[in-house]
C-alpha cells in the first residue's frame, strides 16, 4: 500500500482530523512537492546543507506564501508534520526558518517595512532563518540570556556582543550554504540600564561567509536531528534601529525608553510569544510521524514471518505481544491525533500574546501558555516513546536510517528537551496546579467509574488522579512552608511530585480531546472503529501509571486484575479494522520514501542499494 490520496478517503470525518481543515489542493501540493526530491543522497555537511535548501525553496514555489501560513495554523501544522514524515532534519529546518525567525519578524515587528528586504528574502527561501536563543553555559538560560544589545545614543544603533564563552549561543547554523539571517533573543540595555529580553535581527553569513563580528565555532554533531550546529558569538555587532523587534516597546528619540508590558518577565513572555506557535504545531507533527511508525510496523509485522519452533511461517502479527506493540501504538498515536486537534483548536483561538498569568519559576514556558507548553510536553515524549516501541519490533530493519523509525525517534527524543524543556514544563505545571488544588475534593471517594474496556474509563480516572495528586502536593508543600519559607528548601524535595501532576494533567488533556473526538462523530461506521482504538489507548495509559494510581488509591488492585484480558478482547476488536487504519494512517509512499512501507520490502530495499558483484570482469 501506498498511503491514501490526499483529497480522496472513505471517512471525510477521519480525514479532517489527521489532517486537519486544509483544503485538498493544498495537501496535494505539500504532496507533490515532497515527492519529488529523491529519496536517499549521500551525506555530507556540504551536501546536507545543499539538499535542505534546496526543499525550502522546493517548498516555498509550491505552497502559499509563508505569511498567509502564518496566518492559517492549520496549513502550518500540516506543512511541519508532512516534512516530518518525509524527513525530520526538514521539518526542524521549516521549524526554525518559518515558526521561530519569520514568525518573530511577523509576531513582534508589526511595522516592518523596514524590514520587507529581509522578510522577503526569507520567505522565498533565499536566505535561511535561524534562532538563537540558548546559551551555553547555564542552565535555565531563556530566563536570564546573558547576551546584550547596547543602545548607542549617538548612531541609534544596537551594539549585540557576548560577555563570554559561557554566554554562546548553540543552534542550528553554518558558515555554508545559502546566507543566514537569525533572530537572536538578548538583553536591551539603555543608558546602563537592564531594559529586559527582547528579538533582534541579525545577519550571520552571507555568500561569501561570516560577517564581521559573527564567530561561530566548528560544527558540532547531533545525530538526532542530522543539521549543521554550532555556536556562536559576537564581537559588538552593529545593529540598525530597525533590526530591534521591538514590539509594543519604544525608545524616544531622546533616548527614554517605554514598555507597556511593565515588567521583565512580561515582556520575556512576549517575546517568547513564538512559543505558542511551536507548541501549537508541534502535537500535529507527533500525531504524524506516530502513526506512519505504526503504519511501518504494522507492514513489518503483517509480512515478515517467523521460523520459531513454536508455528513456523507464522506471521508476526499473529503473537500476541506483537499485537500488544503494533496495535498499542495505532491506539497511541490515534490519542495522539486527537490531541494534536485540541492543540491546533486552541493555538488558532490565542492571540499571540505571550502574557499568560503564570509566574516564572522554573521556566518562562507556563507564562507564555501553559495548555500548550503541556501538550508540547505530552505529545513529543509519547511520540519518542510510539518510534522507540515500533523500531524495537522491527528488528534490523527498524535500526536502518533509510526507514525513518530512528529519525522519528530522534527527532521527538530531541525535542523532549529542545522547544522548552519537558520535565521542567511538568514541574511548572504541578506548581500551578498545587496552589489551585481543592482539598476537600481530592479526598472525595471516587465516583461511580465505567469498565475499563470502556473509552470513557481513563479519562475518569486520569482526572481524578489529578485531584489526588494536586491535593496531597499542596499538603506537603504548606508543610514545609510553614517551616521554612525559603522558597527552594520549601519545593526542592518536592520537585519529582510537581513533575508527576503535571504529567498527569497533560495526559487529562489529551484524554479529554480522545473523549471530544468520539463525541463528535457523525459516522457509525468509523466510531466502531476508533472507540476500541481510544479504549486501548486508555488501558495501556493505566497499565504505565499502575504505581502511581495504586499508590494514592485512585484504583483498586482489582482494577488492574482485569485490564490483560480486557486488552486482549479490545485488540481482536480492532484487528479487522486494520486494513482501512493502514490506507487512513499511512503517508504516500513517494513522501515516507522508507522501504519498510513498500509492498515488498526485501525488493523495496534491495532496489535502494548498490551492489558489486566479484569474479573476473
């Protein structure tokens, strides 16, 4: 099977939600454009950078104008998880150049036709945007970047410089390739004075290589995600008043600065409004390249058969913990789906803002939104998780690169820290929601719970164990308040806990969207086909949670008595439905270019290898 035409399903329902509201003319074109760029070219520095140019600006002639992506988060979503599927080092270049560099110029310089030459030139793809945000040597950086932006007076210019080795800057640039252009996150300061973090434009390369004041080190390898890395310095750059992103702030011609925001950690949160735009593609792309992991495994497992003693020339699919794996991960990446709608719902409504009203504390990431910082958090761990379950029961064959199941997983195993950090996120998380717990309900008995065979029975029970875990978190840490209210001795011990609740309440809200999803089908027919997907989905989620329910009493042992069998009933239910969750789930062929999706792999992969044949010529 070749994966479904773009504009053509059985289900318009299921095609909407892995797809999204996207018109089919522009899947088709995402289509067509990355199908046409070979599958599989030599590496190399040179060559890589070469060939991810090259599908920018493949990308940019195909599709609408990067400002009218911006604009429509559903096209934007789509185009990330696309390039994800057709290639992960793709999709974090789109990543970078359209949601972080162009997106900031979009976001934060409202009037930027002093900047229509360098807006221009990115979006055609001529030039190659960056961000720059981390610095090297600490932790926690985004909150206190030690980079600076001096103001000078006399020239109205910004003088960009790095006090030290420590304060570097590490991303995805080069010294080859087309130029670059960064947006570079660093502290303004005006008359001597810390003015906060804001956006500034800067232009690393050109053609002929580093401009003056940029040092950039040699590359540095990250085979997860294989770009071009490096860090970088800067020896007091001169910057053109209008290369500062300003946004809502103003800075007289007298030199009196102005912020309405108010406060340094409102406007760090403004400025790191991109987030939202980050958080709120990045589920889409999760969902994606989870279900082609689930659409290759299942191939895997369906062909490939297996001479044990016990049935030879079984097929894998047959044995039960292959089931458990493959059909596991379609009812995980189908959770994930539904998620990556609630995500995409909820990024279309904000405004862009970057003001929420969480304080900053472990990270600047709450304050900007906290329910997409959480489905950040959520989706890319269990999508990390989803490619590390299928590349482990495909065999040699899921360890191939030219099979996508190791790119799929380093890419999300990468972002697990990258685009905000996740466990950090989750701490932030359960600190919020402990100051909001409500005592008396935590400790309610639980409420009347449906079978666990039923969709309905994790989000239930995952809300409840929220409560729970809320409840006793405030406990504790009003304990300790009132013994010390130095605010680290009060939460160091306590930081696993706040971790727990707030990966419990990320689950709540994907398990929310599933139950959503299932409420809002028309089609009979599809619904018996996603409601043991959702109700699996739900008993694995219990079956990995199993301490943490049993330890604050959310579940009874018994509970977990009856889930194997339960498990078992739900993916006999599903299996027949396998062939349609295959055409549905799966990308075209020409776009996974993966020979594990081939009819037949052995030719599929033989075809992509060149072979030397020994003997006398």
């Amino acid at each position: 099977m070749t994966g479904p035409a773009t504009s053509t399903l059985p289900h318009p329902e299921l095609h909407r939600l892995l797809h999204g509201p996207c018109e089919p003319r522009f899947l088709d074109a995402l289509r067509d454009a990355l199908s046409e760029d070979p599958p599989y070219l030599p590496t190399g520095p040179g060559h890589r950078e070469e060939r991810i140019t090259g599908r920018l600006r493949q990308l940019a002639r195909a599709l609408p104008p990067a400002r009218q992506m911006l604009e429509a988060p559903e096209q934007l979503a789509a185009l990330l998880a696309w390039s994800a599927v057709a290639e992960p080092a793709l999709c974090m270049a789109l990543i970078t150049h359209h949601v972080l560099c162009l997106r900031s110029l979009h976001r934060l310089a409202p009037e930027h036709q002093a900047l229509k030459a360098h807006f221009d030139a990115l979006e055609s793809g001529r030039v190659k945007g960056s961000y720059l945000i981390t610095e090297a040597g600490q932790a926690n950086s985004h909150l206190a970047p030690r980079t600076q932006a001096v103001f000078d007076p006399a020239t109205r210019e910004f003088v960009l410089s790095t006090p030290d080795w420590g304060a570097a800057k590490f991303a995805g640039v080069s010294t080859h390739g087309a130029p670059r252009t960064a947006a570079v996150l660093a502290r303004l300061v005006v008359a001597g004075a810390d003015r906060g973090v804001f956006t500034f434009l800067v232009e690393l390369t050109d053609e002929a290589g580093l401009l003056p004041g940029v040092v950039m080190s040699t590359p540095l390898a990250l085979d997860a995600i294989p770009l071009d890395y490096a860090q970088v310095r800067f020896e007091n750059v001169r910057l053109p008043f209008a290369h500062w992103l300003s946004d809502s702030a103003t800075l007289d011609a007298d030199g009196t600065f102005h912020d309405p925001l108010g406060s340094p950690d409102a406007r760090l949160a403004r400025t790191l409004c991109v987030g939202q735009d980050l958080w709120g593609a990045l589920p889409s792309v999760a969902a994606a390249t989870s279900r082609q992991s689930a659409v290759l495994a299942l191939r895997y497992a369906r062909r490939r058969r297996t001479q044990s003693r016990l049935a030879p020339g079984m097929p894998l699919l047959a044995y039960r913990t292959q089931q458990y794996a493959v059909l596991g991960s379609f009812a995980n990446a189908f959770a994930l789906t539904c998620a990556a709608d609630g995500a995409r719902a909820l990024w279309s409504a904000t405004t862009g803002n970057g003001t929420g009203s969480a304080d900053m504390t472990f990270t600047p990431w709450a304050a900007v939104s906290r329910p997409l910082s959480a489905y950040k958090a959520h989706t890319v761990r269990a999508a990390a998780e989803i490619a590390a379950v299928c590349q482990r029961h495909c065999g040699f064959s899921g360890h191939l690169d030219i099979n996508k199941l190791a790119a799929y997983h380093g890419f999300h195993h990468a972002f697990d820290t990258a685009g905000g950090d996740s466990q950090l996120i989750y701490y932030d998380l359960g600190r919020a929601l402990a100051d909001e717990a409500d005592h008396t309900e935590a400790l309610a008995p639980p409420p009347a719970a449906p079978s666990p065979s039923d969709p309905a029975w994790w989000p239930a029970v995952a809300r409840r164990h929220e409560q729970r875990l809320a409840g006793q978190l405030r406990r504790r840490r009003d304990e300790r308040a009132r013994s010390d209210p130095d605010g680290f001795a009060v939460w160091n011990p306590l930081l696993g806990a706040a971790g727990e609740l707030g990966e419990i309440h990320a689950a709540v809200l994907a398990a929310d969207d599933v139950s959503r999803i299932l409420a809002s089908l028309h089609d009979a027919a599809l619904t018996a086909v996603l409601e043991p997907l959702a109700a699996l989905h739900g008993l694995l989620a219990t079956r990995r949670w199993a301490g943490s329910l049993l330890a604050a009493r959310t579940i009874r042992p018994e509970d977990l008595d009856r889930l194997s069998q339960q498990v078992d009933e739900l993916c006999d239910r599903i299996m027949p439905h396998l062939p349609l969750l295959d055409d549905a789930f799966g990308y075209p062929q020409a776009v996974v270019s993966a020979p594990l999706a081939a009819p037949d792999f052995n030719d599929a992969l033989a075809g992509s290898l060149g072979w030397q044949r020994g003997g006398t010529p």
